[in-house]
C-alpha cells in the first residue's frame, strides 16, 4: 500500500540558508501535518493543511512557511536556518473527518551546520 | 506544559511477559488516544488507538485502556517479543474541538529480553 513519501530523508544546510522540504500523502487523503522532533524530543506539531488550506497551526517560527497544493502534496520552507533547527522532520496525512489512517512517513532528518 | 507525560523513559521486560506502558494526560478536551511506536530514523508507526467514549480496546497482542476520571491509559503488549523492542510514543486529540493535531508524550523505550 502507498504510505507518506517525504523527500529529501537527509539534507545538510549551512545556517542562514534556505531548505524545502515536501510531503506527498497517502493517495485520497486530504489532510496534511509537519512534526518536528529535536534530538531526544518528541515530535511536536508545526502545522496542517485541508483541502489547500491551513487547518491548523502549532509552534512553528515566523522563518518556516507551508502550503499544500493542487495535488494535496505539501511543501515546508524554512529560510534563514539555525543550528536550532537541527531535527527530524515528519510528514504525515489523514482524512480529515477522523484520525483513520493517521499515518507519518519516514521522515526528513534536517542538520544545519 | 506538557500535556501528554510519559514518566517512565525506559521498560525492560522480559520475552513472554507483559509490557504496560502508562501515559498521563492533563487537557479534559482530549477525546482520542493514539500508540505509536517508532524505530530510529523512521517515522511513527501507528498502533492502536482509543477514543474517550471507551475505556478499553484491543488488537491482538495490543491493548489500551483508558481511565478518564484519572486521565491516564495505558497499553499492554501481552505477550512481549524482542521485535517489539522500540520507542512508544502516546499521543491525544482534541478532535471535537475540531483540532485533529496530536500532542505527543516524550516516549517510552521499551526493550524485550529474549
């Protein structure tokens, strides 16, 4: 079965420069999340899209933006990076009526030096 | 604040036993529990859920149990085996508030002596 395909997994920054990062769901599915997870953390909640439009949002910086398109793929855009911005990055996507088939995938590891 | 605490950082047990992972929520709004569990350098894998209408659900080895008036669940792997050996993280919702975001515990390693 398709899962959620993150890309890149491992990207390496240098700090002030710009990442992207994106997310295609599951297929059918209509809502999109980004986690982040610091090392030894557990993942806390950036933002979410339905159906192209924010649905919610969480602790992300004024530096990172997110859209979801057409495609209900997702994009993260992070600019002027930190050392802090250091981290696991999670995708994941459901339906929206329920949490059925809340499912994250593999994962964008993001290290900024 | 953390609203979903996990108190106990790591769990040995031993193959064929039980392994009870417990989770202490704060926000009354919270209407839906998740178990995920996750292996390094991999996503979160989910693993059961239950919503707050019910106080226990099960899938196979898997079982929840939810205690709302102590706001605490709790899932037990019965019986244990070494491929269950991972970080578990619980999760909550509030999703009749119309949040369908999870707040996250800080995981539990758990780790299964053959």
């Amino acid at each position: 079965a398709a899962g959620v395909i993150q890309s890149p997994r491992h990207l390496i920054k240098e700090k002030r420069e710009t990442a992207t990062l994106k997310c295609y769901p599951i297929p059918r599915h209509d809502t999109v999340y980004w986690y982040q997870q610091g090392p030894g953390q557990d993942p806390q909640f950036l933002i979410s899209f339905y159906e192209k439009m924010q649905s919610d949002k969480g602790s992300i910086p004024d530096r990172f933006s997110a859209q979801q398109f057409s495609d209900y793929h997702s994009e993260l855009n992070m600019s002027s990076l930190e050392l802090g911005d250091s981290a696991l990055y999670f995708c994941a996507s459901s339906l929206f009526q329920g949490s059925y088939g809340y499912t994250f995938g593999s994962g964008t590891r993001l290290t900024v030096v | 604040d953390q609203q979903v605490k996990q108190n106990s950082p790591s769990l040995s047990v031993q193959e064929g036993r039980i392994s009870i992972l417990n989770c202490d929520y704060t926000n009354s709004m919270f209407d839906y529990f998740l178990w995920y569990k996750k292996y390094p350098a991999e996503g979160p894998t989910f693993l059961i859920s239950i919503s707050s209408i019910k106080d226990k659900n099960e899938d196979g080895r898997f079982t929840v149990f939810l205690n709302k008036s102590a706001k605490h669940l709790s899932l037990h792997i019965v019986p244990s085996q070494p491929g269950d050996s991972a970080v578990y993280f619980c999760a909550a919702s509030a999703r009749k508030g119309g949040s369908e975001k999870l707040v996250f515990g800080k995981g539990t390693k758990l780790t299964v002596n053959p």
